[in-house]
C-alpha cells in the first residue's frame, strides 16, 4: 500500500510539474510579438495578423513599427480606428519601396492590453521553404522593445528573449487544371458528334418530305383539271 501511494504521489508530481512547464511555455510565447498568416503558401495572397500582447515593462504601448522582408511588395495595411497609420518609404523617398508600416496610438495602449495589426499582401513563388521575419519595433510612453531576433538552427521563437514576428513560407498550393477545362473530353466528343448528325438528318428528311409533298399536290392538280376538262 505505501508503495502504491508512493507512486501515486510521484505520478501526480509528474503531472504538476509538467503542466507548470507547459504553461510557462505557452506564457512565455503568448508574451511575444507574434504574425499569424491565414496561408503561407506560396504564389498566394495572405492577410497576416501581428498581436502586440502587452507594454514595455508596466508602460503604455505609443507605436508599433513594422518593417518589411525585401521580398515583399505592395503590403496593405488594413485601418485599425485606433491608429494611425504611416507608410515608411526607402531613405525617406515616397518614390522608393515601403520598408515599414509604422502605427501610431491615437491614444497609449495600456500595458495590461493587447492589440493587432492585420497586412495584407502577397506571398512571391521564389520565396518557398523561406522564412519571412517581421522585425517590430514597439515604443513606450517609456522606452521601447525591439523584437528583431531571428532563430539559428536548432532554435525556436521560445529560446529568444525578443524574437521577430516570422513565419515559414510552405509550397504552393495544388491547383485542379482539369476542374477549369472547357474541352470535351474523348468520350463525350463523339456523342456530341453523334447528336449533331442526328439532327442534320433529320433537318435534311422534312426538307426532303416537304418537297415530295409539294409536287404531289401540284401532280394531284393538274390531274383533276384534266378529268374536269374531258367531262
């Protein structure tokens, strides 16, 4: 009976314990910046969501800067009434690419709140099994937070202090060529042939049938007149 306890006792340890690790492990990622794409496939278009969770160190959230892979043109960014938004051009020059989108709080975001971003934009076939990082730069109403951190091999957003929103770019999705043809397939193709010399013969027999119609009763005619006559 004392053993039996014994291993109930260590099994419910086990369990505690680790429960507790993966709490503080989901914690620790919820505690990050994060980008959230509802595809990552390439040659598609993604609308990627970046969640800011929470302040710098107890102080309200007053700008969040994202900036930009170079493999990627054309990002919108979607209105959040809370924000405003400014589009950072290449060395200043409105004529250059956007290297950034920067959201300003109209008013701080409070530390123990959180809030998102969603980008749309789309995702280039070249950049398959690549991993794309958003590196985000949030401001404070005191100091700032720079998650720029990229994971080396072997590493994992958990394993940083201040990892950069990122995700993995998958293959292109498979696409059913066949579900848009509008040939005829090789077993249809004759029945449609089929069809319309069924309906060129039976065109060409009225036509034909109405003629001999025609000429007998013109036949029929001329014949009464005739009997007319010779009575």
């Amino acid at each position: 009976m004392a053993i039996t306890r014994s291993l109930m006792t260590t099994g419910a340890g086990a369990a505690v314990l680790g429960l507790g690790l993966t709490l503080t492990a989901a914690t620790a990622a919820s505690a990050h910046v994060t980008a959230d794409p509802n595809t990552t496939a390439a040659g598609s278009y993604t609308l990627m969501t970046v969640s800011v969770p929470h302040g710098c160190e107890g102080k309200a959230t007053t700008e969040v800067e994202i900036n930009l892979p170079k493999e990627l043109s054309g990002v919108t960014p979607t209105v959040n009434p809370n924000w405003d938004i400014k589009q950072v051009h290449d060395k200043d020059d409105e004529s250059k690419d956007v290297t950034a989108i920067d959201y300003i709080a109209k008013k701080p975001l409070a530390a123990d709140q959180r809030d998102s971003f969603d980008l749309s934009f789309y995702i280039p076939p070249q950049t398959e099994g690549k991993t794309l990082a958003f590196p985000t730069t949030q401001t404070c109403s005191e100091g700032e937070t720079t998650w720029d951190q990229v994971p080396k091999s072997g590493q994992s957003d958990d394993d940083l202090d201040t990892p950069a929103p990122s995700f993995t770019v998958t293959e292109a999705a498979a696409t059913d060529d066949s579900a848009h043809s509008h040939e005829p397939s090789s077993e249809a193709a004759p029945k449609a042939v089929q069809a319309d010399n069924s309906s060129t013969t039976a065109l060409t027999l009225g036509i034909v049938g109405a003629i001999l119609g025609a000429l007998g009763l013109i036949v029929g005619g001329a014949a009464l007149l005739r009997t007319r006559r010779g009575a």
